[in-house]
C-alpha cells in the first residue's frame, strides 16, 4: 500500500475566540512514524480531526501527497483513524466489524442486503475477497481465534487489536491515533508499544500519533513534535528533543523526573554564575541577564565530600530506592533554598552512602547545563569543554570551569 507524505502550512483553529491551533507548519515524510506530544488542550487531537475531515481549519493550507484535502469529504481522504475509546459496533462480532469498512465501500446498497445480495454473482465474488482480507489483517493482528467473539467479550487489548485492524483493512495512505493506549493498563502498554511500530513498519503506512505520553513519543517516533498551546515548540527525533530542547518548555516536559532548574545569570564577563559560583563556560556576547540553568536528574552528582565539581551544599529530603536506580530529593543551599532531583546508577549508586545528618555536597558539569534566557529560550554555550578548571587570574573558591 502507498505512503503519504502530509504537508500543512500556517494551519490555524479557533473556536470562537479561543484560538486551539496557531500558525502551524509541519511536514510529514511517506513511511514517517510521527508523534504529536504535548499536554492535554495543546490541539493535538484537533489536528487530527482536521486531517481525518471531521473539523474544518480557520486557516491555512492541508496537502496530502500535494492535493489539498480542505473541503474533501472524510470517505474521499483514504485517512484511517484510530481513537482513544475502541469505538467498535458492540452488537457486531470480530468478524463483522473488521470487515464493516470494506462492506461499507466496496458493496452497494442492494449488495448489502442479506437475500439479494445473495443472489448477485459480483456481490458473492466482492464478499469473498472482503473475507480473505479479513482473515490476514486477523491473522497479522494475531486476532484470527476471536473472530466470532463480541467486543464485550474481548479483553482491553484484543479490543485495540481489533479497533486498529478495522482500520487497516482499508488499506489507507495515511494513519491517524489518537491516543490509542491510555486506556490499557502499564504492561498492555509497553507490550501494544511494540507491536503497533512492528505493524507500522510492515506495512510502511504514514502514521501520525497523538500522546501525552513522552515514553510513547519516545520510543516509538523517527520524529517527535512537541506542541503546547497551539504551536509545534520543536520537531526533532526523540533524542534531539531530549537532548537538545530549544525551549525551557520542552525541556521541562521531557524526563521523568523532570529536568531541574536553578536560577542563574551570566555575568559580565560572558560567563554562568549560580549560588556564587562561576562557569568558565563562555557564552554569547550579551548583557549581563537572569537566566534559567536545567540539569537533567542523571547529570547531577552527589557526594558526601566536596570534590572539583561539588561545590554546593543541600540536604537530603528523602530518598526513593527503584532496584537499578535511586532518586535523591534535595534542597539545594544558596542564594535561594531550591529543590532539585539526582538520578545515581551504576558506579555512583553503588558507592553512595548517604551522610547521618542529610548533609551533601552537589555539582554538575557545565557541558551539561542547558540555558534558557527570560523569555524561555535555549541560549547556546559557544563551547563545550567537559574538563574542570579554576578560571584563570580568578579567587581559588568560588569558581568552577
């Protein structure tokens, strides 16, 4: 089956005076499995309702293979959706609601009655192939033993089985999910996460896929977009926007602890200071501002000792043990008591033993602080240099390079 390739250009949604989408561009490659990520009321689930046909845009431009589909009919689109509840017809059984779709369109009306579609040669001929596609969307969907089943009698997971094969069998050129997971339970999930990118890459349909969910984004997607309030904040693989986050928005809402962030400024000499202490982490000419520093939990140490890179003191508040990792929640001591989250595996975890009176020392590397000026937006070092070092001509304490 052919892939689509989705062009949208300053698509924007207003209901009344409560504008939903803004501006929005996006581009969608043939065989992409793209991830819509961002909180709930973002318009994620609106734009898919405007792709599928069923909202009509306030403006802007929606062109699948190079043909805008504004104004087309949502049976003319060949755009299958899968929503967040199953949606299956609970009085038809496996078998008559994954070949629905293909009834609906392939037979006419007089075929679809029971006694005279009997009778017609080509009504029998077109059956025959709607049941034989039916049996290998089943048998690819590992449904094929539940075929005379009705959905009440089908677990949380066969009904998602079903509900996506019904809209496969269609053979669209574009897949839309809404969410299809949230309502399953955490094992369901992980085990449905891996066979949904399995089918999407065999059959090489062009999926977009809606979640809040950053581990679905994550590992599912060749690209993520993270929306909020309306607007694509950054399009990049699931690394590049973890890793790399444009905006203080998204990096706070990647990670699980979520990224922590201390108030910082950089000083006139070009450099970062936090809790009295300077970076020698040079940084782009501009006048001395207040910034944001995020440290993801997993780049921030901790020890019982100061060392070269321990250079604030913080206490801990509690401690979550989770077998390959543990969570250190502290309160950060400087110029504002602030609250952060240290992730230790591995080494640090093994070699961490935390003090009687809660009392540690902390740090991170400057490499591994992400920027963000007042106004949210990343401000990139002009190098990266993960050694330690006094800056030069500079006190002996007090200042971290």
């Amino acid at each position: 089956m052919a892939a689509s390739n989705v062009k949208i250009k300053g698509l924007a949604k207003s209901f009344g005076d409560t504008a939903v989408l803004e501006d929005l561009d996006l581009e969608v490659r043939a065989g992409e499995f793209m991830c819509l990520l961002g909180p709930s009321g973002c318009g994620k689930s609106t734009l898919l309702r405007i792709l599928a046909g069923f909202d009509r845009q306030s403006a802007g431009s929606t062109c699948v293979d190079g043909r805008d589909i504004l104004g087309m009919p949502p049976k003319h689109r060949d755009i299958a959706m899968v929503f967040q509840s199953f949606a299956l017809y609970p009085h038809m059984t496996v078998r008559e609601n994954l070949a629905a779709p293909l009834i609906m369109r392939t037979l006419s009306f007089w075929q679809r009655q029971p006694l005279l579609g009997a009778l017609s040669a080509d009504g029998r001929r077109q059956r025959r192939r709607i049941e034989s596609e039916l049996v290998r969307v089943a048998a690819s969907l590992r449904i094929e033993g539940l075929l005379d089943r009705k959905p009440a009698q089908l677990s949380g997971g066969q009904r998602q089985r079903v509900a996506i094969g019904r809209a496969i069998i269609r053979q669209p050129r574009l897949f839309l999910m809404d969410e299809p997971l949230s309502s399953l339970d955490a094992a369901l999930r992980a085990e449905m996460r891996g066979e949904l990118v399995e089918l999407q890459r065999r059959l090489g349909i062009t999926t977009i896929y809606v979640t809040h969910d950053q581990t679905e984004a994550m590992t599912m997607a060749d690209r993520v977009v993270v929306m909020m309030a309306g607007r694509a904040i950054q399009i990049g693989t699931p690394m590049q926007v973890f890793h790399d986050p444009q905006h203080i928005s998204v990096a706070k809402f990647l990670g699980t602890p979520a990224i922590n962030i201390f108030p910082g400024r950089v000083t006139e000499g070009g450099r970062l200071s936090f809790g009295g202490h300077e970076f020698a982490v040079p940084m782009p000419a501009a006048p001395p501002q207040s910034v944001d520093i995020g440290v993801r939990p997993e780049d921030l140490r901790v020890g019982s000792r100061a060392e070269t890179s321990l250079h604030w003191r913080g206490r801990i508040e509690r401690i979550e043990q989770i077998g390959h990792e543990m969570l250190v929640h502290l309160t950060v001591e400087g110029d504002a008591r602030t609250s952060a989250v240290a992730r230790l595996t591995g080494d640090e975890l093994a070699q961490f033993s935390s003090p009687a009176d809660g009392r540690v020392f902390l740090g991170f590397k400057p490499a591994d602080a992400k920027v963000f000026d007042s106004a949210g937006a990343r401000i990139r070092q002009l190098q990266t240099d993960r050694r330690f070092a006094l800056v030069e001509n500079a006190p002996a304490t007090g200042v971290v390079g």
